[in-house]
C-alpha cells in the first residue's frame, strides 16, 4: 500500500505544471537528466569547496515563483484556522457564558422592579448576583512555570514572563487533586 506524501509549496507547483500539459510534463522530466542529477563527491576535495558546492549547486526549479508563493500562501492560511475541537470548545464556554448572563439579566431586572427594599438593597443585591456570575471583575492572567527536580517553589522571575507566575510540579498537581478529593468527600458525608 501505498502511502500519500504531504508536498511542499515548491512540490505543488510542479506537480500543477505536471498536470497542466503533457508537453510540460515531458520537458520536466527531460530537465531532470542534467549535471545536478548525481551529486557524487570528486574524489579529495577540501571541505570549503565541498560546503560551497553543496550550496550554489543547486537546480533551479522550472516553476515561477508566484506559484510557488500562493501555495505557501495557501499553506499559511490552512494552518492558521483553528483546530475544530478548540472552535467548538469555545463555542460551548460562548453558550454558557451567554446562558449565564441571560439568567443574570432576569435576576436583576426582577430585583430592580421590586418596589419593598431601598436602592442601597438593591444596589447590594445586584453586586452579589454580578459576583455570583463571575462577572464582578476579570480573572489575572497567571503564567504557569513548570518546576525542575529539586527546585521546587524557590524560583525567580524568569526573563520574558509578565504578571502573576505560579511555579507547579507534578507532585504539587497531585497533592492539589487529593486536597479536592477529600474536600469532595467531605461534603458528601454532610
């Protein structure tokens, strides 16, 4: 069986030239049988003169360069959409998010037509329904740094790291896992 190979930009351009004409196709592969072919090596040559050769020795591809530009192009533009398990897992916190402040808006607008308690009630209401959906202030930014053996949280600020910075291990992780576990358990036995 065989397998597909993932092409280059300069790969694709020949191979639409291929395609394009028999008579094209011909005179590649009639260009291929040139002085660049067998690269062998001369005998005892001098390393500089080796190195050199190896770089300005090469065939120059019978394919223009905006061709081989656009599919790069193409290439960039592929890589740069976003995974569909990252869309759609950002979509879903997106639901939420607006889910959330649906139900927020209706919470207050009901404290809000309520006519028995003061505005300094309502005021006070408000924050808290706001603080319950998260939306009292935005969370900081932190910048994990994964601890080396033996280190542990003894860590200064590393070059290129702005903010908060938290150092975490895998010791650290597994101990904050059983911390929740047992604060789970505990609250179930209530």
């Amino acid at each position: 069986v065989k397998r597909a190979q993932v092409l280059d930009a300069e790969g694709l351009a020949l191979g639409s030239v291929i395609v394009s004409s028999k008579k094209a196709r011909r005179d590649l592969i009639d260009d291929s049988f040139n002085r660049y072919s067998y690269n062998e090596e001369e005998g005892e040559l001098p390393e500089w003169f080796v190195e050199e050769e190896r770089q300005h020795r090469r065939r120059q591809l019978p394919v223009d360069k905006q061709t081989v530009e656009a599919y790069r192009q193409r290439w960039r533009e592929i890589n740069a959409r976003p995974i569909k398990k990252v869309a759609e897992a950002k979509a879903r916190k997106k639901r939420r998010m607006l889910k959330k402040l649906e139900q927020m808006k209706k919470k207050a607008e009901a404290v809000v037509s309520t006519v028995d308690i003061s505005e300094r009630e309502k005021v006070a209401q408000l924050r808290r329904i706001y603080k319950k959906a998260g939306l009292a202030k935005e969370k900081r930014q932190v910048t994990y740094l994964v601890a080396k053996k033996g280190v542990g949280p003894r860590v200064r600020r590393p070059p290129g790291v702005k903010g908060q910075f938290k150092v975490v291990d895998s010791r650290l992780k597994k101990d904050v896992r059983a911390q929740k576990r047992k604060e789970q358990k505990k609250k179930r036995h209530k």
